[in-house]
C-alpha cells in the first residue's frame, strides 16, 4: 500500500489502484492456493499492461509485482 500512496494517481488509474488493492488483500486472506493464482495472474497482468503502454518501467513494475507476492501465502501457489 506504500506503493500506492507513492506513486498514487498520477501513476495508476483508480481502477487499477483497486486492482492492486483487491490483489494484496486475496493474496493476504487467501485460503486456497487457486485465489492466490488469480490474484497473481491479474497483478502480472497489470504489470505487463503498465510497461507495454509505456506509462511504468519495467523495474518499476517489478517492485509493484514483488510487493504483492509479499503479501501472499508463505507456500508458493504457482
């Protein structure tokens, strides 16, 4: 959430600022791995949208996709 606060609208659309919210909060309530799947496929998504239209780096982008692997379960869903 520091991310967001950081780079806040002028970077990320408030529909993908809810994005990313209801990704960290799957992936840190997440009860069955096929949630947590889902929430990561959407936020690599994101990701992926963000750099292919120019509007984030790809390093950028990869922090955001890092922070929120850190909020998920601690055994790897993929």
């Amino acid at each position: 959430m520091r991310m967001l606060a950081d780079v806040g609208p002028t970077k990320l659309h408030d529909p993908e600022q809810e994005r990313v919210r209801d990704a960290a909060d799957t992936l840190i309530f997440a009860e069955a791995p096929d949630a947590a799947r889902a929430a990561l496929a959407d936020v690599d998504a994101l990701c992926e949208h963000l750099v292919a239209t120019e509007r984030w780096s790809e390093e950028r982008a990869a922090e955001l996709a890092r922070d929120l692997v850190a909020c998920g379960p601690l055994a790897p869903v993929a």
